[in-house]
C-alpha cells in the first residue's frame, strides 16, 4: 500500500503530464496516503503557535527514536495516545474535557487525570500532617454535588504538602462513560480535604487550573486507546538496527528517475536483494502545519535480484529456495524468479495535532523495511 503511494506522488512530480494530470495524481496518491495514516481529510493546523503538551513530547522521545521508528513495540499501551486540555478555564476544581474525536472504534484502555499541583499555602493545620486527601469524582448531576447521587468518586489519596509537581489519577470507567453516552459528560470535580475526610478552608493543597497558569502546567487528561489497526504481516519485534544493508545513494521521495537507459535498468537487475534508503519529508508534501514528529522518516525500499541459486544472505523463504530452482530448471512455465520484498517491518510514531487542536501520539504498524530477503 505505502509502496504504491510513493510511486503515485513520484508520478505526480514529474515534467511530462499535463499540469492537470499532476494535480490529479497528487491528490489521488495523498488521499491514500492519508488512508494509510487512518484519516479521511488531513487535520487543519493551529490557528496560532501552539506548545504540545510536554507529557506528550516526552512519551514520543520515549517510544520513538526522532525519525519516529518504533524503539521498542512493548513500551505503548495500545497504539493511540490522546490528550486533551480542561475546557472550564475556572478556578475552582471542576474540569471538562471535550471527546468528541474520539472514534467509535476506539477501544478505551487507560484514562488519567494530570493535575499540576502548586506549592502549598503555609497553615498550622497542614503543616502539622504534612499530607491531605485528594478525591476526584464523576459529575452525574451538577445540581446535586452535595448529595450521593450527584457524583461517583473515581480516585482518592493522599498527597504531600510538602512538594510541587505532576498528580495522575485513574479515571478510566468515566471516560468509558462518556465515550458511550456523550450527555453524559459532566466533568469531574476535585476536591482536598484533611485528613479522615475533615473540611479545609481554605485549602492548603491547589492544581494549577487553565486559566492564570501557564500552558505547560494546565490540567490534561490522557487517553490510551487501540483502533484496532495492527499490521503485524512480517516479524516486528526488537530493537530495529535502521543502517542500510549495502552502501546506495538516499532516495528522497518523491523523486523518480524515468527514461533510464535499458543498460542502466538491466544493472539494477544484476545487483544483489538488498535494502535501500527511501526518504518521507512531510514538509515536502504539505502535511509539516500539523504534524509535530517527526519531520520525516527513512521508509527504505528493497530492490535488486533473487538469483539462482538464493544464498543465505538473501535470506530466502523455503519457497523461495524451490520456486527459483522452478525457475532455474524450467520446469513450468510461467514461474518467475522470487522477488527482492521487505520480510522485516517497523511501525513509525506520529505526534500531530487533531482537528480539535489536541494532541495525539500514534503508532502505525509496517511502515520501515527493516531488513529485505527473495521471497
């Protein structure tokens, strides 16, 4: 699929069509470029600069080298990683999230609630405990909060006055709550209590909240989810070695060389399966607006000749071994010689802006030919 994209917008580029049989093919090969990617239209930039989440940017360096390949396919949870910023900008501790790109077919897996939380205000009360109690409730009615029925507590614990930083909670059955049924989202509310329950006030313990706080430490909530979209066709486990299997000039996609000489063409039939680069630049093809990692990737391609007899560094399939002895022998007709085929793929990580401005973190399987072989 990936492969014959290339080929569409490498076509699209060239001088000989007619400008309107460009633009045709350039469109045709960046919608399927899109399917591959799991989308219908590609999301609108920011309407101004915007800072991702540094969570998010952490967890892309940690699941991805910085051309996006994969470092290790146990580390994510699923293969999407959604996060989304409070849309209250209040003061008190009540806090909406708005889900609605989140599709159907998105299985919920973890949610969490990340709460900055700012040094304490100095009091006797506190100070003497050094800890309050944090709970964070579902909204079921926002009329009815002092009653039972009113809200569902999700997490409580206690936490340090002693300190600042990061708080998650687990808030994973509202989310599939409001995923389900989406009037059913009310928010949650947070609240901070002494210890045993007792009421503070004011509360020694507050979150940054989205307004009067700076960007970095506003509260976000944090979905992981699994589409459903997994390749797994070819071996994808370990740590990829992405170096070229033989030393070859890079090919920047899209930039094909047509009109080549029949000799030229019959070389590149004479030289060994191997692998070559085969460069991806989403500045190049428009896409640099909303995708924030990577820049590009190195997709490779495999090319070159399986022939007779395939040795071990060909990496041939028993197939292969007996269909090029077909071939070599003429015993058939018809039967071709195997062909130079990626048989070890890598999923990439994509960190981009949706069209609500969120930020997602995810991974597609098969998209990097780790190693070729005759098959």
């Amino acid at each position: 699929m990936l492969g014959t994209v290339l080929l569409l917008l490498a076509l699209a580029k060239t001088a000989c069509p007619s400008p309107a049989s460009v633009a045709s093919r350039r469109a045709e090969a960046l919608k399927k470029l899109l399917e591959v990617f799991g989308m219908e239209d590609p999301p609108a930039p920011p309407a101004h600069f915007k800072q991702p989440p540094q969570y998010m940017v952490d967890l892309f360096n940690t699941v991805a080298n910085a051309d996006g390949v994969t470092k290790n396919p146990d580390i994510l949870e699923g293969n999407t990683v959604r996060s989304f910023l409070d849309k209250t900008h209040s003061e008190e501790m009540r806090f909406l999230f708005v889900l609605s790109s989140v599709a159907k077919n998105e299985k919920i897996l973890t949610a969490e609630l990340h709460l900055f939380r700012l040094w304490p205000r100095v009091t006797d009360g506190p100070k003497r405990h050094h800890f309050c109690q944090v709970s964070v409730y579902q909204v079921l009615e926002k009329d009815r909060l002092d009653t039972p029925g009113g809200k569902k507590l999700l997490a409580a614990r206690l936490v340090s006055l002693q300190t600042s930083g990061w708080e998650v909670f687990a808030i994973t059955p509202a989310v599939r709550d409001w995923t389900e049924d989406e009037s059913s989202n009310q928010g949650l509310l947070v609240t901070v209590q002494g210890l045993g329950g007792s009421p503070l006030d004011p509360p020694p313990l507050q979150f940054a909240s989205g307004r009067g706080h700076h960007e970095s430490k506003k509260p976000m909530l944090v979905l992981f989810t699994d589409d459903g979209r997994r390749g797994a066709s070819l071996p994808t486990g370990g740590f990829p070695d992405l170096k070229p299997q033989a030393p070859s000039l890079p090919a920047k996609m899209p930039v094909p060389k047509l009109g080549r000489s029949r000799s030229t063409r019959s070389l590149d039939r004479l030289q060994p399966c191997q692998r070559h680069p085969l460069s991806v630049d989403f500045e190049e093809i428009g896409w640099s607006g909303w995708i924030i990692s990577p820049r590009g990737y190195n997709a490779f391609h495999c090319k070159g000749s399986c022939p007779f007899p395939l040795g071990e560094n060909m990496r041939p399939t028993n197939h292969a071994t007996v269909q090029s002895i077909i071939n070599a022998l003429k015993l058939s007709e018809g039967v071709s010689s195997p062909c130079c085929v990626p048989d070890k793929l890598y999923s990439i990580n994509l960190l981009y802006f949706d069209d609500d401005e969120n930020v997602v973190l995810k991974q597609y399987d098969d998209m990097v030919a780790g190693s070729c072989g005759c098959h």
